[in-house]
C-alpha cells in the first residue's frame, strides 16, 4: 500500500514556484491531506501553498511512509540516508541521475524505490497525487515507462470521457517494476481497463497482463522499436526474421493483450473495451449520410470487420435504407428519435456484435439550441440500448463536445470525432484475445550440445533426416552406400550456402568432396541422400531465446530466400500442435500446404508436430540458445529436414560461421 495508500507522505524540495517539480508534488500531496499527514520539506523553510514546511525529514516527530525526491540529484544521497535512518519505507524518485550506490542502500534497506526518472503516482481512489500534471478520476490504468508518454495518455482519457484510475511512471525501474505495478491493478476496484507503454521488457510482464486478463481488465499495450541491428547480429535465418514487434505481439497473444500504434490508439480502444468489447466481428452501420456510411463500412473491413447482410430490420424508418449499412436519407433529421430507432433494430436482430452511428449526431443542439434537449433524450437512449443488449456502441460525431456528446460518453458509449478512429478501435477491440492454452512440454532429448550438422540431427532426434554419414577422406566418399541422388556440406558451418559449403546433385561426390576440401580445408563432411519426393513446401522451422520474453518458436517459408521473403509467424514456446497449426495457417504461402493448383495436400499435422516439439526443446533446454531446421520439407508423406543448426547458450564466438574448417584454423 506504500505507492497506492501511505498513511504519511513527505515532498522533499517543495517549493512555492509553480515553475518548479516540487510545486506541482506538493500542490498534488495536499489534495489527499484529509486522507493521510502531508508534510513539506524545504531547505530553505518558511511556507510553500500557504502551509508550513520543515527544512529535513529529521524535524519531524515520526518518519513519514513515503517520501518524494524532487531534489537535485547531488543531495539526494543525504536526504536518502536521512530518511532509512528514520525508518521511511518509500521513496518515489522524480530526480534523474541518482547514483546506483543509493538505490542499492534503499534495496538493502528493505524500502521500495519508484523510478527514479519518473513522472510520480496518481490513485482516484485514494486521493493520492504525487506527479506533475492533472488528472480526471475515471477507469483506465495507466504504467508508462515514459513520464511524458503516460501524461499524454491520461490527458486523451480525460478527454475521452473515461478518465484515469491509477497513474504509475515507473521511470528506470531501478526497484519497482513495471509488471510490479501492473499485479498492482488487479485487485484495484475502480481500473477496468488498464494502458501500458513500455520500451523495454522485463520479467514478468506477461504473466502480469494475463492475470489482468483473468480478471476481466484488458490490457492495451503501447511499445516502440524493431532492432535491426540485433537482427544483423543474429547467427541464425530464425534470429534475422523475428523482429522486436513479432515477439511483443506474440506475448500479447499468449496474455490477451492487444498492441496498438499510437497513444491516441490505445485511449480509443480503451474506451471501447470500458463499455463492453464486441462478441464478434460484425458490424452494423447507420448514418444520415449514404457517403459516412459507405466510408465507415470500407473502413471497417479494412479494420478487419465484417458487414453482413440484414433480414431483421422491421422498425426502421421510412425511406430509410434495409440493407447494411443503413442509410436513414433524412429521417434522422426530420426526427432526432429515428437514430435510436435504427441503434435498436440492429442490437435487438442479432444479426451484428457492435453497431457503428456514423455522422451529424451530436452536432444537432449546438447548432440547433432548440433541438438540444432531445437530442440528449436520443443519446440517453441508445446508451440504454447499448446496455441492455450487450451489443457494442460507437459513435462518430461531427462535434468534438456537446450535451449528447457528453450524455453517450457519461452513459458508456465511446465518442469519435473521425470515423477512421471510431472504427480502428472497434476493429482492434473484436481482435479475439484468448490466451494460448498452457503447455506441458514432454520429455525431451538429454543429448549434451556438441557442434556441427550431424550432432544436430542426433540432438533432435524426433525430426526425420535423410540419410547420412560423416566423411573426411575421398576415400569414404567412394566407399559410401548411400544411394544417389547425393548432397555434400561441411559440417561445422552454420549457413553452408553462402561459404561454398554445400553441393547438390552430385554426378562425381569424389570430385566434388576434393574440390570442397581443397578449398574449405580438412574436417568432417557429411555425405546425405537428397529428398526427391515431388510435390514438396520448403519451410523454415526454428527456435530462439528472446532477452524479453525468454523462448520464441518461428515458422515461415524457408529455403535460401527466408529472409527476403520474410513471410513468418511466431509465437512464445512452448506451443501445441495444435496453436502450431494455427500458426502455419496465418502464413501467406499456407495455400501451398493445403494443394496448390491440383497438387496433393502437404502432411500438415506432421509439420505442427515438428514445430511443436521443436519449441518444447528449446524452453525445456536452457543450455541451448537457439533450433533451426531450414529447410524443412513438407509433402503429403511426411516432413523432412535437410538442413540443421544448434546454438546453445554462453559464448559462441567459436561458433561462427566461417570459411574455415576446425582443423584449418
């Protein structure tokens, strides 16, 4: 209860210039002096907002719980000291740049530390405002990583009409984190919905969003950045084809989060998701307009949306259209009620899960004073409408505020002043957001890493391989059983194509072995039948430790041209067979699997069995950094992979590939 309900706080560096971060901290303390002891601390003494200060924590007769640093970093040490030597519990840091030796004292200490770097707290329930800024109380919770970013949020909130319930800026998260204050609003009675901007992961964060998930307070995720540089980095086709973005949307489908672009984006989708999220994808539309709701109903398939076809629409007006979208041509103007009208034909036809009214409505008072008071009597209808239904209600205004713009937002129904934002929401807010079902990985191979293609393929010993055997001189090649068609690669190297590692087809493999060893050195080779099955897929199936989110498993059409086609889906492991399946069917060359153009369908099932088991080693072998399999070769028959990698964890220097063999160098 420290950073949501202190009994006694202290804003150390109150001050009476209102250009000043300790005007603000304390203006913002004294709001809540009638729920806890605030006391003001200035060096300087005498009075700051009309109240008495002290010049250090010492002059006070008891410590208070929580203390605010809005100091210069250069006193902060002394005041921090001064305060675990009192027994203060809490210190919520705005000051930058506080040395890691204090934070380490107040973490030994046993305190908790907020930030620093941050923006402070804010809690409508408990009339606690420690941060720069206003709020408007309401139902969205707010951590934001980024003070100013969080500050912008709650300001579009207010706006929106949903206002803020807790406000967290957890800055640098030297102590408290922000899954910390995330498990924090679970239990918080008047957060619904809760923002989040994050810019780094932490631990924790998606087992924080899933608990608010299972608590019926979705989460909307707000995050920036895809590392191409640590993509260049990446040793592996499956580290090059995962972006930043990739793993942060799959963590948000595991927790049933949803990621949004913009901080305009996240209010929007949180006002939809305060009122009611939608049951399914479709949409119906009413405007007084033929043009609004055509555009609404493009934009809503855009959106992902769908805009079925009417049979239920006895009750609407006259010469008002009886298709979707529905077109009230004038009827909406010659009488206000109409609009509510149409909201209830389609909330009481079952025949759409949200309804989008598109147009003048909301605009009709200010321009019309006269026409005002039954245009608040409409608003308050379709509210109850929305309410009683379960079916969700959008509004696109014309008029940024009036009376019935506030009656729809106080009654729960999201105002939009563009269609593009009122739709956008709708469609993020019908994303189905089921959490993946839990994983049980079964028992996987104990085989100890050890380098090279060969120790690969004995280390995944439940994918299928051609073939093969190791050769080192031109002899074995010659004395080699292994029927033809023949392929020859250097077992150490990672990417085998771009080295000159690799030759297919062989006519001579003697002559090919020589030419290869001649100019790669000596080492062990390995000698494998080639696939020739007809009516193949090649894929790339793959495994990787995320510093975030811990292990990613990817699947996307593979080959030498993974990464230009960059056509991928990932996911965090483990993952079933079945979300596996799932996961081939989002990728754009899924067709090829299901018979392309009269070819016979690919073994799917086989292919989820791979990439299911391939995810369960990785997160159940923390000694391995990351599995590719590319490619993998999927036809009716089976699934075949003619080409692996093993990485494992630590070091890897050694590992890289290179147009040296081991023994060369």
């Amino acid at each position: 209860m420290i950073f949501s309900d202190p009994a006694s706080v202290a804003v150390v560096g109150a001050s009476d210039d209102p250009a000043k971060w300790g005007h603000w901290l304390a203006r913002g303390a004294l709001v809540g002096h009638d729920r806890r002891a605030v006391h003001l601390v200035n060096r300087g003494g005498g009075a700051v907002l009309g109240r008495p200060t002290v010049r250090s924590l010492s002059e006070l007769d008891e410590a208070p719980e929580l203390v605010v640093l809005a100091v210069p970093a250069a006193h902060v040490p002394a005041v921090v000291d001064e305060a675990l030597a009192a027994g203060v519990r809490g210190f919520v840091g705005i000051t930058a740049g506080i040395d890691d030796g204090v934070i380490s004292r107040i973490r030994e200490a046993g305190a908790r530390l907020l930030g620093p770097n941050c923006l402070g707290v804010f809690d409508a329930a408990t009339s606690l405002h420690l941060a720069w800024g206003r709020f408007q109380a309401g139902s969205l919770g707010v951590v934001s990583q980024s003070g100013q970013v969080g500050l912008e949020i709650a300001g579009l909130a207010a706006a929106s009409g949903i206002g803020v319930s807790r406000f967290v800026s957890v800055g640098n998260q030297a102590d408290v984190t922000a899954a910390e204050a995330l498990l924090d609003l679970v239990s918080h009675d008047l957060t619904t919905a809760v923002g989040l901007y994050l810019e780094s992961f932490g631990p924790g964060i998606v087992t924080a969003m899933t608990e608010l998930r299972k608590a019926g307070k979705p989460v909307v995720l707000l995050t920036v950045g895809s590392s191409a540089a640590a993509r260049e980095a990446a040793l592996t086709h499956t580290g090059a084809l995962t972006s930043a973005s990739d793993v942060v949307d799959a963590a948000c489908r595991r927790a049933g989060a949803i990621r949004v672009p913009t901080p305009a984006a996240l209010v929007d989708l949180a006002a939809v998701l305060t009122s009611g999220a939608p049951r399914g994808a479709r949409v119906g539309v009413v405007s007084d307009s033929g043009g609004q709701g055509a555009i609404a109903a493009d934009l809503a398939v855009a959106a992902g949306l769908t805009v079925p076809a009417l049979s239920a629409v006895d009750g609407l007006p006259a010469g008002a259209s009886r298709r979707n979208p529905i077109d009230l041509a004038g009827s909406g103007e010659r009488d206000l009620a109409n609009y509510a009208r149409a909201v209830e034909v389609l909330v009481r036809g079952g025949e759409v899960d949200s309804v989008v009214l598109s147009g003048y409505f909301g605009s009709y008072g200010p321009d019309t004073p006269s026409l005002e008071a039954a245009e608040v009597a409409v608003a308050d209808r379709i509210c109850s409408l929305a309410r009683d239904s379960g079916v969700t209600v959008v509004v696109h205004s014309m008029r940024e505020d009036s009376a019935a713009v506030r009656a729809l937002r106080q009654g729960g129904v999201p105002v939009q002043l563009t269609i593009e934002r009122a739709v956008g929401a709708l469609g993020h807010a019908s994303t189905p957001r089921g959490a993946a079902a839990e994983v049980w990985p079964r028992t996987v191979s104990a085989t100890p890493f050890r380098p090279g293609y060969l120790a690969a393929r004995d280390l995944l010993d439940f994918v299928e391989f051609p073939k093969a055997h190791a050769v080192t001189t031109a002899a074995d090649v010659a004395a080699s059983p292994l029927r033809r068609p023949l392929a020859l690669k250097a077992d150490w190297l990672a990417h085998k194509s771009e080295h000159g590692g690799v030759r297919l087809d062989l006519a001579d493999p003697v002559a090919a072995f020589e030419e290869m060893r001649a100019r790669l050195g000596p080492g062990t080779y390995v000698l494998e039948e080639m696939d020739t099955r007809e009516h193949v897929v090649e894929l790339v199936v793959g495994a990787r430790r995320d510093h975030s989110f811990g292990p990613v498993v990817l699947v996307g059409a593979g080959g030498v041209h993974a990464e230009l086609l960059r056509d991928t889906v990932v996911e965090l492991a483990p993952v079933t067979p079945a979300t596996a399946r799932d996961m081939v069917s989002r990728l754009t060359c899924a067709p090829l699997l299901a018979g392309w153009r009269g070819a016979p369908a690919a073994d799917v099932a086989a292919l989820a069995e791979v990439i299911a088991r391939v995810s369960e080693t990785l997160a159940a072998r923390p000694d391995l950094a990351e599995i590719e399999l590319n490619p993998v070769r999927v036809g009716p028959d089976g699934v075949v992979a003619v080409d692996a990698l093993v990485i494992p964890a630590g070091p890897i220097a050694g590992l890289r590939a290179s147009v040296g063999s081991p023994a060369a160098r």
